[in-house]
C-alpha cells in the first residue's frame, strides 16, 4: 500500500470508528452530541504538529523544557475549565497539576529510574502530566459533588465551630479515594487485562520485554504518585471554602 493510499485508508477507518462511537452515543441518548467527533479531530490536528514538533525537539535537546512548559500549561488550562465552580477552582487546578506533575516527575529522574534523556523527559513528561490533569478534574469534581450531597454534615461542623478545612477533610478523603480507584484497579490488572501504551511503545520502539516492563512500571509507579498528590492539593485547597458548597440546582 502506497504512502497516499494508506494515510487514506487510515483517516477513512478513523471516521467509521468515530461514527460509529457516535451513533451508538445518540441511539443510547448519552447527550454528548458530536463532542466525541470534536475530540478525535482535536487530536488529530493536535498529534500532527507534536510529530512535527518533536522532531525538532529531539534533534535540540533544550528546547524540551518548553515543551514540557506547554504541556503543564495545556494540562493546567483544562483543568481549570473543569474546576471553575470550586472555590478558588482555577487556582486550585493549577496548583494541583504543577505540584503532581512536577514532584512525580522529578522523583523519577532524581532516582534514576529513567535514564534523563530528552526522548524519556518527553514520554514520562507526557503520560505523567496528563494524568495529573485527570487527577485534579476527577478529585476537584468528586468533592463538589461530596459537598452538594453533605450541605447538612458541613453546616453541623460550622456550627460547632470546626475550620473549613475541618469541615470538608472527610469529603476531601473520599473525593482523592475515588479519583484514584480506576487507576489503581487498572495498574493491578496489568499484563492480566491491560498491556499499556508505555509497554507496547517501548516494545515497538526495539526494547526488549524485560526493558519495556521496567519502563512500564516506573510509569505506573509515577502516574500513582502523581494522581495522590493532585488529589490531595486540589481537595486540601478547595476544603478551605469558608463557604457552604451549594447544592446543585
């Protein structure tokens, strides 16, 4: 199959997939519109320039910084799109994804678990502040919804004369406890039910199985470290609402 024909083949298929995706969400009335078909074509044009990017990055080694700069902006403003209704939510998101993404990644690099190479900064980079943003959103919205279902148990604690922080701790233990379940379910069923992206990358990449495990759970260590700091900064900051969160509706 020529160059031409396979990059058409290979949008025409993504195009069935993603109808497919779509079809199946308007006959279920799911309600998310054609908001599936927006996020592939995002991705698509998004993926494009990092190809073109990275060339680029990989050939100067300095200008790795500012991609992994854009990255945490990128990830930060998502977040905070996500977390607006918080008190202080912005901030917050901001707080939470820097402060996960950054403290993952510097103990990765500073125990030399990954060799500190611009290839390796980019794909640990990558995978470990977006699952920081992951993080903040699940953990941000998982304890404004605790809030809305507990208005009566926080405005007991105030009563009583407890802090903000006091108030809103077990709402916030509950909140970093869900937002970090699917990840953890998903690590312990790994190479049972799951072979990661990082694995089969590293696999396809010319390592062997044995260097792409290593690779794979230093990724998986470090997405786990990541998400529990997120979780607990997005939720130790928003429990400082000196207000009531209101309910929703």
């Amino acid at each position: 199959m020529t160059g031409d024909l396979h990059y058409l083949w290979f949008g025409a298929g993504l195009l069935a997939i993603t109808g497919l995706t779509l079809g199946l969400g308007r006959w279920a009335r799911v309600g998310l519109g054609l908001f599936p078909l927006w996020a592939i074509l995002r991705a698509v044009v998004q993926l494009t320039v990092v190809a073109l990017l990275l060339r680029g990055i990989l050939a100067v080694p300095w200008t790795v910084a500012a991609f992994v700069l854009l990255m945490l902006s990128t990830a930060s403003w998502t977040a905070m799109g996500r977390l607006k209704e918080l008190w202080h939510g912005r901030r917050t998101a901001v707080v939470g994804v820097l402060t996960g993404a950054a403290c993952a990644l510097v103990a990765i690099f500073a125990l030399r678990l990954v060799d500190l190479q611009v290839r390796y900064v980019v794909a640990v980079g990558g995978i470990i502040i977006g699952n920081s943003m992951s993080a903040a959103t699940l953990a941000g919205r998982n304890f404004l919804r605790g809030a809305r279902a507990r208005v009566g148990e926080v405005e007991a604690w105030f009563s009583l004369g407890a802090t903000p922080s006091q108030a809103h701790e077990e709402i916030g233990r509950e909140a970093v406890r869900e937002s970090l379940l699917p990840n953890l379910d998903q690590t312990k069923s790994t190479g049972l039910v799951t072979l990661p992206g990082a694995f089969v990358g590293a696999l396809f990449g010319g390592a062997s199985p044995a260097q792409a495990a290593q690779f794979q759970l230093v990724v998986l260590a470090g997405i786990a470290l990541a998400m529990t700091i997120t979780g607990i900064v997005v939720t130790r900051l928003a429990g400082r609402t000196p207000y009531v969160v209101p309910g929703a509706g």
